[in-house]
C-alpha cells in the first residue's frame, strides 16, 4: 500500500524520497513507475519523478526529421519548444495520475 504523505512531512524529511526517471515514452515509464510501486510498496516513501528530456536543444524534430535549430526563425523556434513542453507536461501528468491511482492498492 502506498501512503498518502503530507507536504509537512517531506519538509520536514520524515519521508524517503525514491527519484525514478522517465522519458517520454508512456509505457516505458509507466512500467517504470509499476516497478518502483511494488518494489516499495508497504513503505510510507515520496516518489519524485524526474522526466529525462534526450532532445537535443541545437535541433528541432520535424515530419522529416531532426533540422537544425539554427535553420528556422527564433519565433518559430519558440513555437516549437513551447509545444515540447506541454507534451511534455501532459506527460508528467499522467505518470502523476498513475501514481495517484495507485495510491490504495495492496500489493
């Protein structure tokens, strides 16, 4: 069983922290997440979840693959990376909501 912790409790470093990275691809990191779940499961710890972004930021990913950065205007190229990143943030948020989901289930 996973325990609900308290932020006081995590400030106060009461709790265990477990880093578990992830990268962007969804199922990986859920199972990732599953692992560590079980492995720790019955323990009161705080899983940090550090998304390992493996783009490169001197290129960008387009339908016919990896252009320079360097050869679209900066507005674009913001553009671009803004989208990145709530990709990103969705991403995040549903490892989040599967810990969340986790949270009451014995192991």
């Amino acid at each position: 069983m996973i325990h609900s912790v308290s932020r006081s409790q995590i400030m106060d470093n009461q709790v265990e922290k477990i880093y578990i990275a992830v990268g962007s691809d969804i199922n990986e990191g859920l199972g990732t997440l599953e692992w560590a779940i079980k492995k720790w499961s019955g323990q009161t710890i705080s899983f940090v979840i550090v998304h390992v972004d493996n783009t490169f930021r001197d290129f960008i990913n387009t339908p016919f693959g990896k252009l320079p950065a360097s050869s679209i205007k900066e507005e674009k190229f913001k553009i671009v990376r803004m989208l990145e990143q709530e990709k990103i943030d969705k991403t995040l948020s549903k490892f989040k909501a599967f810990c969340h989901g986790k949270r009451n289930q014995k192991y």
